[in-house]
C-alpha cells in the first residue's frame, strides 16, 4: 500500500446468513461475503489499494456462518480508529455483521493458525419438527432419521484419514485430514443437530459426510456404509451432497499467541 503509514495485521471475527451469497470468495459478476467486506473496508478507509482478506475457511455458496475469522493488513491509523466496528457494520449489508476487530497477534494467521474448525448441521426430519422461522439453516428431511445409527455410522469415520471419496479433488491438495468430532443429538425442539469438527476441511466434505449418514439414518443404506467409503481414492458416487442452507460454521480454534508462529509452520508443511 502506499503513503507513510505503517502496516498492522487485524482480525476480524464475523458471522453471516449464507442464504443470499454465492460463497465467500470474491468473484466479479455475483454477491460474495468476502467482496461485501472488503468494499466495506475501502469505503472505510477511503482507499482502493487493501490488500485481500484471508480467511479462516471459505464457505460455500448458502453455508451460513456464526464464527467466521479473517485478518487483513491495514494502515495502522485505520487499525487504530476506535470507531472502526461501528462504521464497518454500517456500510455493511444486514446478513453480515462484524462482531469485533482488533490488532493481530504478531504471527496470526486466520488460515494457517486455526488449529481446528466446528460446523454444525441441522436436519428437520418430521413434520411437527420443521419450524419456518428457522427454514434457512435448517434441512427439512422428508424420512424419519435414526439417531442411533446417525452415531454408529458417524464412530467410524473419527480419526486420520484420506476423504477422498468425500472431497471435490483440487490440484495439488491433500485429502488427508484428521476428523477430531462427529457427534448428532436431537433437541429439545426435535431437530437433529450434527457436530462436525476436524484440524481442516476439504471442498464439499462436511455436506458430503452429512449426505452418507442421512443415507444410512433413513434405511438406504448400512450403517458401516459411510466408513467403507474411506477405501476409496477417488470421489464416490453413490455419496449424495447434503444441502448448503443446513450448514453453519460455528467456530475456529487458535492456539495461545506464543504458539502462533510455530503453528503457523506446521500447518504450512502439512498442506505443501
């Protein structure tokens, strides 16, 4: 960027209804979350040289998002305007809201720091359980769920694995990732609510392992279906994706400051 002013790193926690984006990344012909804040930012900051934001995982087109984290390098007067949360949110279209921004840590990375990421995904499976006030984050399931097999079916697929067959293949990626939790419960209201959280996600594989479990729960297919698929190399097709609106992106996980360069490091070699 030009001029005198030193460069900060910020970061920006958000939460956004995915309902009416085509995903978060930037594209020139359709509405993005990270094309909303970053027009926002430069009409802020009254500049047009910002660079990118980076972000903690980039969401599909209808994913929704509750705890969002991006960073990105300012001038440090524009860091350091106590006023930058209010006027951000008031440039900002009513399905995004800044929920805070703050100086960086030195070594924080929104992407390469996270050491893990939690999704949820809500399924209405009888009609006395579709609430329309909630239709835009919740599936409505036209077959009764089993919860019993919903948990038997997500045990086997915990642990380090190759996702390939639950992964949209990206050249040069990896599919390898470590699943930490895949928990379902029903609700109170009757809704089934899936815990899904790993180290990182490929493209698709939440909404991919949602659409074998929900293929199991109702009775066309084994419980152990799901798991056998992890002998796979390539993308299965019998594997049907989930819908984006059932999706939610609850959180991210950073490790304490002083450990931020050190998993910054790690989480660099392990995607090369």
């Amino acid at each position: 960027m030009a001029g005198d002013d030193p460069v900060v790193r910020i970061r920006i926690d958000l939460s956004y209804d995915g309902t009416d984006f085509a995903g978060w990344a930037a594209q020139n012909d359709q509405r993005t979350v990270q094309g909303e804040l970053e027009s926002a930012f430069a009409t802020v900051a009254r500049r047009g040289d910002l660079p990118r934001l980076t972000v903690a995982g980039r969401t599909d087109a209808g994913v929704h998002a509750r705890g969002q984290v991006a960073h990105l390098d300012v001038p440090q007067g524009l860091a350091d305007d106590r006023l930058l949360l209010r006027r951000l949110n008031g440039r900002l279209p009513r399905d995004i809201q800044v929920r805070r921004v703050a100086r960086a840590a030195d070594g924080f990375d929104a992407r390469f720091c996270g050491l893990s990421r939690t999704y949820t995904y809500r399924v209405a499976d009888r009609p006395a359980h579709v609430d329309p006030l909630r239709r835009r984050d919740t599936l409505e399931w036209s077959r009764p769920l089993a919860l019993d097999v919903l948990c038997e079916a997500s045990t086997g697929l915990v642990g380090l694995h190759d996702f390939a067959a639950y992964c949209k293949r990206r050249e040069g990626a990896t599919t390898v990732r470590t699943l930490l939790v895949l928990d379902w419960e029903r609700q109170l209201d009757g809704v089934l609510v899936a815990t899904v959280q790993a180290d990182a996600f490929c493209h698709s594989m939440v909404r991919s392992l949602v659409g074998a479990l929900l293929a199991a729960a109702d009775g066309r297919r084994r419980a152990d279906w799901p798991a056998s698929l992890l002998a796979q190399t390539q993308r299965a097709s019998g594997v049907i994706v989930a819908p984006a609106h059932g999706l939610t992106l609850e959180s991210v996980d950073y490790p304490p400051d002083d450990q931020l360069f050190a998993r910054q490091t790690v989480t660099r070699n392990l995607r090369a």
